[in-house]
C-alpha cells in the first residue's frame, strides 16, 4: 500500500476507471454475441443488431477501451458474417 498521498489518490482513481472499462468492455461483448447470434439464426433484425453492435464497438474505441485496429477488425469480423448470411 502506497504511502505518499498522490499516491493513495491514484490507487483510486486507478480502481474507478478499471471499472468503468471492464463494465465498458463487458457490454460490448454482450452485444458482439448478440448480434452474431442474429446473424447465425437468420434474424430478420440482424442488420439492426450488427448495426448496434458496430456503434458500441466505435465508442470503445474512441474511450480507449480497445484499440482502433482491434475495433477495425472486429467491426470487419461481423460485417463480413453479416454479408455471408445475406449472400
């Protein structure tokens, strides 16, 4: 445990914004198989779902939680799937 008290204050601030990320990063996921799972049933709303799921990948990435090329190609993963299904 730190003893200086910036220190302290960023063992803190630390703690919060890992939350806030994992929370972040924990929905996303959720509507990453959300939306595959549409695209695997042939869900006739599975471009809306692959739409929300692209939003929710771009506003991680813009928050930092992932990486601009890791959004890139996890938005690319699904557009492809989306295209294959419609195929």
């Amino acid at each position: 445990m730190p003893n200086i008290k910036s220190a302290k204050k960023r063992v803190k601030v630390i703690a919060v914004k890992t939350n806030i990320n994992k929370t972040a990063s924990t929905e996303l996921k959720t509507d990453i198989k959300k939306a595959l799972a549409a695209v695997e049933a042939g869900d006739p709303d599975r471009a809306q779902a692959v739409k929300a799921a692209v939003k929710k990948i771009d506003r991680a990435a813009a928050k930092g939680v992932l990486h601009k090329n890791n959004a890139a190609r996890k938005k690319s993963a699904l557009a492809r799937r989306l295209n294959a299904a419609n195929a």
